[in-house]
C-alpha cells in the first residue's frame, strides 16, 4: 500500500525482488506511481506552524525493505476483539454524547475491496478531550470513553465503528484556533511498513476555513474526500446517526493521507 515508484502509466512497475535464505523464493513487490499533485499535504506547511518541527531537514536515506518489512503483520478474527469496534461499550457504563455509526468501504486504486486490513480509529471525547496525558485543556474528561478501537474489513472491504461525536478542541497554532471536529484513522497493509493515516471530517463543519491542518491539502477535491457523508439509510432510528466514509488507497479518488509526501 505504501510503496513507491515511477510507473508513468498507473500500472504497477517492477521492483527489485526480495530473497528469503530460508526458502530462497523472491518476493516481487509492485511499485505505483504516485497519486496526482496536491492530493497529500506537503510535510512542511506554514500555516501549520508546528510541521517546521515535525519533518526531516536532511534528504531521506533509503533504507532496503527485507522480508521483517514486507511481511506480517498476523492478524485476523481471534486477534481482535468482539466489541474492539464498539466504542461505547469499553466501560460498565455509556459515554456522553451523540451516538454515531461510522461505516465504509477500504478500495485500492481500481476500486476493488481491499480484505482483511487492520482499520484504527482514535479521536477526542464528546467535548473534545482525548484520554491522553498532553491534553490538559479544562474540558471534563468522560470515564466511559477511551475513544480507541479497531476492525477487520470484511470481503467486501467493509468497516464500521459505533462511536460518539467527537467536539472540536482548541490548539495553540494561532490566535483563537480550533481544530473540526475528526475522527483519526489507521490502515494497515499486509506488513508492517504498509501504514497509512488520515482523518475523517463531518459535513458543514464552521471551522473548516480557519483550519491550517485541513487546507493543508492543496487541491479542493481531495479536502472535500476527508469529509465524511452523512447517510441516512444506515441511521439507526432513535440511536445513531450514520456517517459514510471510503478510504481509496490509489489513483485519481485516493484519500488523503498524512505521510505521502517524500516518502
């Protein structure tokens, strides 16, 4: 999934192969181009202040992938718990705030399912807390949300998290700034060098044109894929709102993720 290339067609390029001593069979591992100019986010934003601290100021050493990196990791139903991608149901009692069910689909580039991934969420409480000890802005901390989880996608590619709507919080980047309301997200691949992060928004948000971390993303398209879709048909009546959001991988409709850029 993050793996690099200059395949100038969209198909996959060849790539050196990897030799087990054990078996002495080779592991080809495709390379793809990369995704169209202003889909991802540069690592260095002035907006956002803090990425100036956050990035590598000397050229990246390419490091060869052996077969630690492009196998593993070992996942499937028995690792992950019934009720991992239940949020409100990690304590003896119920969270505080709006019940959300957030559903959708893990696509590659050619729109077909991508099975059997690791999909993570993190975010911030009803009030806009995260459960961490470097969050110590004065919103009430809720003993009944930890707001972590995972699933497997299905067959299909499918995910889906019961959770809450998480509040929009201040940070220091500027004068008055507030981060939208987001969900984080975590995908893994089929090795543990194949990880790829980004964050979900929901729909009409009023914080998003003051947003460093969100207009981050040159192009207007990619942004409006990091909202979500409020839908309707997977509401549950009298419990939760539903909320739809796919995560492409590749090409022309791929999401945007967080460590793309100079990989």
């Amino acid at each position: 999934m993050n793996c690099g290339g200059d395949g100038r067609d969209g198909s996959p390029s060849p790539a050196e192969p990897i030799v087990s001593r054990v078996s002495r069979q080779a592991l080809r591992l495709p390379a793809y181009r990369r995704d169209p100019e202003g889909t991802h986010p540069p690592l260095d934003s002035p907006a956002y202040r803090s990425t100036a601290l956050r990035h590598p100021k000397r050229p990246l050493v390419l490091l060869p992938q052996r077969l630690t990196e492009v196998t593993g990791p070992l996942l499937g139903p028995g690792r992950i718990g019934p009720q991992d991608n239940d949020l409100t149901r990690q304590h003896e009692d119920e969270p505080v705030g709006q019940r959300i069910l957030v559903h959708g689909r893990l696509l590659d580039g050619d729109g077909g399912p991508v099975r059997n991934s690791l999909v993570e969420i993190w975010q911030a409480n009803a009030a806009g807390r995260y459960r961490h000890i470097g969050d110590r802005w004065p919103a009430p901390l809720d003993p009944n949300f930890d707001g972590v989880g995972r699933t497997l996608t299905d067959d299909e590619g499918r995910y889906e998290f019961l959770t809450v709507k998480p509040g929009a919080y201040p940070w220091g980047n500027h004068d008055n700034a507030w981060r939208p309301a987001h969900i984080h997200f975590s995908v893994f691949g089929s090795a543990f060098t194949q990880r790829l992060v980004t964050q979900m928004y929901f729909p009409d948000d009023p914080l998003f044109d003051q947003d460093p971390i969100f207009n981050s993303v040159p192009d207007p398209k990619a942004r409006e894929r990091m909202i979500s879709r409020f839908d309707l048909s997977r509401t549950v009546e009298s419990w939760a709102l539903a909320f739809e959001f796919d995560i492409v991988l590749r090409g022309r409709e791929a999401s945007v993720f967080e460590d793309e850029e100079d990989e």
